[in-house]
C-alpha cells in the first residue's frame, strides 16, 4: 500500500494518483518508502501506538470502578477498607501519571 504524502489516504500499489485528493504518488522519493509509510501510517491514522493502551487503562479503571461501586461495596462482611475505599482518588492520580508519562514520550521523540 501507498501512502499519500498530501492527504495521507492509502492507495493501492502501483497507483499513480491518490483516488482521494488526485495528487502524483510517484513524487517520493526511492529508498525511503518504508520510513515514509511507518511515518504516515503513525501520523495520519491514529497518532501512534500509545493511544490504545492509554483508553485501554481508562476503560480497565472504569471497570474496576463500576465492580467496586455497584458489587463490592453493598457485600456484607467485607473488610471496612473495601467499603470506604477511595477509588476516584486513584482514579484521577492514575491519569495524571499516564499523562505525564505521555508527555515525557512526546518530549523524548522531538
């Protein structure tokens, strides 16, 4: 597959001109295609590998949270740490330690 270096739609090979935007495909330059489609495939089609993990992690604490809140929380005979358990609090300390992860790989790549 062929990447469009101006609206980054994938072509198939061999295509001359983008069926998206009717650009010239035939304009890169040889010996960098694989650089070019790995560049184009993490810029133009979801901005990298870490966005899965990172909604990965939000929907696994969202999970926890809804166990804990609705099922755990109205047992009886639980330790009284399961009952007064602060999980908004880890929650929102959690995506603070993602974000500044991110950032710090952000920064690392420039």
């Amino acid at each position: 597959m062929v990447y469009c270096s101006k609206c980054g739609k994938k072509n198939e090979d061999g295509a001359e001109f983008c069926s998206k935007c009717g650009a010239s495909l035939a304009a890169k330059v040889k010996g960098s295609d694989k650089e070019w489609d790995n560049r184009c495939e993490e810029e133009c089609h979801g901005g990298g590998r870490g966005w899965p993990f990172f909604w990965g992690i939000i929907i696994i604490l969202v999970g926890l949270w809804i166990i804990f809140e609705f099922f755990l929380k109205n047992i009886e005979g639980l330790p009284s740490w399961v009952q007064n358990f602060p999980f908004w609090g880890i929650f929102v300390l959690l995506i603070g330690i993602m974000i500044i992860l991110w950032g710090l790989r952000v920064i690392s790549k420039h």
